[in-house]
C-alpha cells in the first residue's frame, strides 16, 4: 500500500509496505502542517507551489511511479525492498535504468543477515553463523530456492554433524556441533525461506517439513537465594547496568526483547502492562518490590539495555562472582554421539534464565501454571513443562506437602 506522511517539519516522505518492511523515500517537497490534508494525504489547496513545483499533481505521479514500481516487479517476481527503491527512482528519472537483483537462496540469505546488522537487531549473531556455514557448504555455488528441499536437507544435515566446533579466533577444536547448534541452522533456515516465500520470491514448501532435533542440553534456572547472592553483589559500571537489567528480568519475566519496555509500561494498581515483542499480546505483570526497588534507583529512567551479546557474557561473570558454581552435568548430541560433562553452572546463565527462573520459582511458591502461563505467554501446558527447571526431588517435596497426602 502506498501513502504519503508529512512529519512534524513538514516534509513528505512516500512510502509503500512489503510485508512487515516498509520503504519510505523523501519527495524533497514541504507542506506546512497546517495545510496538509492527513486524511487525503494531500494539500488542502490544490494549487499549492513548492520551489515552483505543484505539489498536488507531483505527488500524484511518485504515486503512480510507486504503483507502476510495484506491479513491474511483483509481474517479474523480483518484488523486494531493494528492487522497488530501484525501479521507483528510474521510473521517477532520479536514476539510471538499473539491473534487478536476481535472487538466489544465498544471495538472499545474506541480504536478510545484513538487514538485521542494519536494524541492530539480536539475531543477527546467529544469522551471520548460520550463513557462513551455508556459504562453506555451498562453495561457489549459487543454490536457487528450489535446491532447498528434502536432499539438501538430508545433505546438509549429515555435512554439520560430521562439522567440527570453532574457537573464538576461528580455529577448530576437537568437538562436534552440538545437536542444539544445528537445530538453530534449521531455525534460520526455515525462517529466511519463509520470509522468501512471503515475498514472493519461491514457491517451494519443502522447508516447512525440516525437523529441529534440539539435544538435552541442561538448561538451568536460578532459585530465589541465588538471586539474593547477585542483587547483593556490590558491582560498577556495566556490570551495575547488566545486573540490574537481568533482575528487572528475573521479577518480570520479560523476555530480553521486552525488557527495555519496562521504562514506557502502563501501570494499574501495581500491575504493569506490557505489549510484548515477539507474540504481540499485552502481559499484565504485578510489580515485584525488587523491580520497584530499581525503577526508583533510576528514577523511572533505566539505562540503555546493552546488546544480548554483552548481557549473556557478563551475567556469567556476575554469577560467578557470586559463587554460582554448582557443577552442573550436561548432557549433549555431538557429532551423532551422547556425551557428558561437568560445567560451573554459571557458564549456563545468559539473559533468558532470567524468564525461565521466574516461572520456576513462581510455580516452586505455589503459584498455579495457567496464571504464571498469563505472564509468560506460552499457550499450551506442555510447552510451559518443557520451559520450567524442577527437578524430580523437588516435585516429591512439593507433592509430599500437599493436603492430599497430608490426609487433611
């Protein structure tokens, strides 16, 4: 759809929106606020000039050069945003006539993991990975989105497995991928294509039956005490913030995407709300004293969230110098292989055990899960089962304390 918006300044920009990606283009024309039309995106006179231009009939021909832009290259199945910039300036004479983009599975790939570079955006990491594993993988060649079925999949699924893990200075160690890491391949994988066929780009629904096989890797939790040990920590700087941005977590529940919205929430009689990020539901949170603590600190004002990168390696640091180092036995899918090892269990905590300990404790004091389930968002009981962290033992404690076995 393509529409006109004045801003504050009074410039009009044109805009058109692919999906949930929106082109938006200056037409390096002004109209007073006051003058403009928002309803009919126009200027309530018609015969209104700028720099000697009409600025109603200019606008009326950016938008049939939108339109035209749009119907050329959505005929010739090279509608991307890229593209339609492309064909709009040529078709409006601000610039030259240019060559279309033809895409191919990895050319596309790469154009998805530079947008999210662009857009500062916390996939980024994972999507840049997954793309130079699938470059090493192809080699010179340049997969069309058909290539992307069943035999690739087969293919390229046994080529990870037998695929050794890099150190940070890229060389190889002595392990596999681990089952988890190249369930995350597929992840990206599925969702680019998706995105293509969205835009149009393929038809081929091959995607859609790739399988994730996640390992059990020990994804771990921290109780009440724990959280106790950081929050008491006397900590400076970046530290400081990434601290109290993983407690903000902790007592909300908040996925990292959602914590910096804590700053803008609507609050009610001590429950905050909260639209979320990735399912775009409102939570409605009652507001722990430990969350209130902080947004005094702050003064309603928190500081800048730091990058996902930089919370989950600091968080480490932080629960290790707060003694969180319970030996913690992992068990992972490695090339094809069960194996087992011991880990401090602060190399485990990144910035989504922050979600997971509240529905943990929460359901640990008794809270029942389809209320703890209206603040994480998960829809179904089992896939809330998978997300919390209680052990057996605990399970018994709980049970054994129950007014059922009590015999009240």
């Amino acid at each position: 759809m393509t529409s006109f918006i004045n801003t504050k300044n009074g410039f009009i920009y044109i805009t058109h929106w692919l999906d949930e990606n929106v082109l938006r283009l200056s037409t390096r024309m002004k109209v007073d606020k006051k003058q403009w039309n928002s309803k009919k995106q126009r200027p309530k006179n018609k015969s209104l000039h700028y720099n000697g231009i009409n600025v109603n009939s200019e606008l009326g021909r950016l938008e049939n050069a939108m339109n035209e832009a749009v119907n050329y290259l959505h005929i010739n199945n090279q509608l991307s945003k890229s593209n339609l910039k492309l064909k709009y300036l040529e078709l409006i004479g601000k610039a030259p006539k240019t060559r279309f983009i033809e895409y191919h599975f990895l050319s596309y790939f790469k154009e998805v993991t530079d947008v999210s570079f662009i857009q500062n955006k916390s996939n980024y990491a994972t999507l840049n990975n997954s793309f130079q594993l699938l470059k090493s993988y192809f080699k010179k060649k340049k997969p069309g989105f058909e290539e992307i079925n069943m035999g690739f999949y087969e293919s390229y699924n046994s080529w990870l497995k037998n695929r050794k893990a890099l150190n940070r200075n890229g060389t190889e160690t002595d392990r596999f991928l681990s089952a988890n890491y190249i369930s995350i391949q597929w992840k990206n994988i599925k969702a680019v294509m998706n995105k293509a066929a969205m835009e149009g780009l393929h038809k081929n629904e091959d995607y859609k039956r790739f399988v994730r096989r996640n390992g059990s890797s020990e994804k771990v939790y921290l109780n009440l005490d724990e959280l106790d040990c950081i929050k008491n920590l006397t900590l400076k700087g970046l530290e400081e913030i990434v601290c109290d941005w993983f407690l903000i977590g902790a007592f909300t529940g908040l996925r990292y995407s959602d914590w910096s919205k804590v700053n803008l929430h609507t609050e009610t009689d001590g429950v905050m709300s909260i639209s979320t990020t990735k399912t775009k539901t409102v939570a409605r949170i009652p507001i722990h004293p430990i969350v209130k603590q902080l947004k005094c600190k702050y003064k309603d004002n928190l500081p800048a969230l730091p990058p996902i990168q930089t919370v989950n390696a600091v968080i480490k640091q932080i629960a290790k110098k707060a003694g969180i180092d319970t030996m913690i036995d992992v068990e992972e899918l490695r090339g094809g292989e069960l194996t087992h090892r011991k880990i401090p269990k602060y190399r485990l905590i990144a910035s989504h055990t922050a979600r997971r300990s509240l529905a943990t404790n929460l359901l640990k004091s008794g809270s029942a899960p389809v209320d703890i389930m209206k603040i994480t968002g998960h829809k179904t009981l089992a896939s809330f089962e998978r997300y919390i962290r209680i052990s057996e033992q605990e399970s018994i404690g709980r049970l054994k304390k129950s007014a059922f076995f009590q015999g009240d």
